[in-house]
C-alpha cells in the first residue's frame, strides 16, 4: 500500500490522505490512511495512482 494525499477527503475523519494499493497488492480498494474507512475501488483513482506511480500499468492481454 501507498500512502497519499489526494485531492478528496474521507467522509468519516476528514482526512485528505489514503492508502492506495499498489500493483502487487491482492484487495484494489482505496482506503483512508486515518480511520481506514472504505473510499472506493482503485478504478476509480486510476487518474491519482498514475500521477502518484509514475509508471506505465501492465497492459491488458499481456
Ligand atoms: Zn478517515
């Protein structure tokens, strides 16, 4: 997991930083670095990970 500041805020504490899983990680949710309290599933902050990652993702089909 990778802890980052995103743009958001957890709906429970508020706060604005986030665990991100990384691709090697089994569960692809996104959760408050806080509380832990569920935020959404890493599709949905594909933009945020690229921008944090750096990186080129596996591509599909290979
Ligand atoms: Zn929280």
């Amino acid at each position: 997991m990778l802890k980052v500041t995103l743009d958001l805020s957890c709906n429970v504490c508020g706060s604005d930083q986030f665990m991100l899983p990384t691709l090697a990680d089994d569960v692809q949710d996104v959760r408050c670095a806080d509380c832990a309290a569920f935020k959404c599933k890493s599709d949905d902050l594909e933009r945020a990970m690229s921008a944090v990652h750096q990186k080129v993702p596996a591509r599909p089909g290979l």
